[in-house]
C-alpha cells in the first residue's frame, strides 16, 4: 500500500500566499491601467482586440502554480510503501449435524434443527479463511458438503437441511467416521468435528468409540454437542385428522458417550439447553479453534519533493519564454 504524507507540513499554511498574491494582482491591474485620450473613439468601437490582451493573466496564472508546487515541495511529501507477511494457521472443519426426527422438539425455538442451523450458519460467516464441510446423519450418514472455501454454498445446502431426508435414527459413530474420512488427508495444520446430536447412537454399523479411536489417529479433535433440555421436550405428533399436537417426550442424550468422544480425540463436551446456550457454546469454540496469524511488517519512506521542484521550474521557465516572445509587447 502506498501513502502521501508530509514531514514538515507546517509550510503548507504558506499556501495561504496564492490567495493573497491574487487579489493583489486584481487590485494592481485595475490601478495601473494606461489611459490615452482622443477627440472620437468610434474608430476603436470595430477595431478587433487581440487575444493577447485576454491571454495575458496567463503568465500570473503560471507563476502561482509554480509558487504552490515550491511551498508543496518545501513541506517534503513522502511515500510511503508497506508490505505485510502473513503466516496463517489452516483450520479445516466438519460440522456433522444429528437430522433424526427428534430434532423437531421444540425445547430450543423454533425446533432443535432450525436453531442448530441458524447458529451453525453465523459460526461458518465468522470464519471466512477456513475450509469447512458438512456431514449429516440419521440412521445412514451422507456429506452434504465436502471441504471447502465456498461457505455460500455450504450455508445454502444448510438452509436446505430437513428431517426426513435420511432413514430415521441416530447413527453417531457413522456420521463421526465418515467426517474423519472426509479430514483424514486434509493438510491443514489443525482438524476439527463439531458434531451434533441429541440422542445416542441406535443405528450405523460403526461403534462411536471405534470412530473416535479413528479421528485420535488422524489427530482430528471432535467437540461434541447435545442438544436438548432436561427431563423432556414437546415433540410434534401429526393425529389422525391431519393436525398436529404435542407430546412430551423424554429426552435421551447419551451424555458420557459425548464426553468419551470429546476426550479421547482431545475436544470438548458441551450441553445445549436453549438457543442462547447453544449460541455461547459456538462462540466458546470459535475462541478454541482461531487461526493463529502472524503479521512481520515492513515501511519504507521515499523523499518525493523532486518532481514538485521540476515541475515548478518548468513553469517558470515556461513563463520566462512567454514573457519574452509572444507577451513581450505587453510585458515590457
């Protein structure tokens, strides 16, 4: 990036002079006109005026900007010239997000997956250098999105997320291995699963333990969330007439199997009762996984006086010329 500053700016207020000078220059014009007196002046009335009577305040004009470009010059401008060396810690991130039909409860607003969405969503706005991803699971797992830097089309598939997509159930260990498939080869210095749910693991083909066993290897860290109040949760029914009411059901977060998933690769175990919980938990792992950056910063000041001081010479010189060829007759 470069900047015009001035290190000695205070002989800019001698630009006040120009000003000055020209009112000067009006009032000494009006002063000193020659006057000639003759009996009939008809014979000037069609008489043409030269053009040099009018081009004449150019020679004034030319001496002023030579006087503003000297004073610019004496106030020393200087460039100045930055460069920046940014070393930034890779983060890669699967959000792996629980679709069974529990998360319709209604215990967070409007229901446990659109909450989820919602905050999920601000999460992935505030890190826009990442590469994240996006695995859902039910009773069979599928990766919505694959790791990448196009957040705007990770957050459109989350918007699209609904219950009903997959085969009901809760397949927790499914859903963890196939986020740590889609890490496993990633570079990035520091591997990250937030993985969501608000049940325990009834389906899938792969033990939880065993995934995280898989995820400890690969050194990807998984912090786990549960989501749901305590005791039980109001839970659409559809009736036979096509309505819907709601019943409480109760609540069954297999809460030690989070915390063994979160401990044996290094995360954390968090629990979401409400919304504002469930948003505090995000800004607590925001905080965990921020991308370290180191900035090394370079200035570089350059003296840019010389083409102010060449212009104005040129001016001068230009006025000099002028004054002595084509105004010679109305300056002598």
């Amino acid at each position: 990036m470069s900047s015009i500053e001035f290190a000695s700016a205070y002989f800019l207020y001698g630009l006040i002079i120009i000003p000055l000078l020209t009112v000067w220059y009006i009032f000494l014009g009006r002063k000193h006109q020659a006057y000639v007196k003759f009996s009939d002046t008809g014979f000037f009335t069609n008489m043409p005026k030269s053009w040099r009577i009018y081009a004449r305040h150019i020679l004034f004009a030319l001496e002023m900007c030579a006087l503003a470009l000297l004073i610019i010059a004496l106030a020393r401008p200087q460039s100045s010239s930055t460069n920046q060396k940014i070393n930034v810690e890779g983060i890669d991130i699967v959000l792996t997000m629980d679709l069974s039909s529990s998360m319709l409860a209604q215990d967070l607003k409007p229901d446990r997956l659109e909450a989820a969405k919602d905050i999920s969503a601000e999460f992935v706005k505030g890190r826009p250098e990442d590469r994240m991803g996006l695995v859902v699971f039910a009773s069979e797992t599928f990766t919505q999105v694959p790791l990448t830097t196009d957040h705007g089309m990770l957050l459109n598939m989350m918007t699209d997320m609904k219950c009903g997509m997959l085969e009901d159930g809760t397949a927790i260990g499914d859903g963890l291995a196939s986020s740590v498939s889609r890490l496993k080869d990633s570079e990035a210095i520091s591997k990250v699963v937030i993985l969501l749910t608000d049940g325990d693991n009834n389906a899938g083909s792969i033990d939880p333990a065993t995934a995280a066993e898989m995820a400890k290897i690969f050194g990807i860290r998984v912090y786990t969330i549960g989501v749901g109040t305590r005791g039980t949760a109001p839970y659409p029914v559809q009736t036979p007439f096509g309505g819907i009411q709601y019943q409480q059901i109760p609540v069954t977060i297999n809460e030690p199997l989070l915390q063994q998933i979160a401990d044996e690769t290094g995360g954390k175990y968090f629990r979401a009762t409400s919304n504002e919980k469930l948003e505090q938990i995000y800004n607590e792992i925001d905080k965990l996984e921020r991308s370290k950056i180191e900035i090394n910063e370079f200035t570089r000041v350059h003296e840019e006086f010389l083409p102010f001081v060449l212009l104005s010479l040129a001016l001068l010189l230009l006025d000099f010329l002028l004054r002595h060829t084509i105004f010679k007759t109305l300056t002598d």
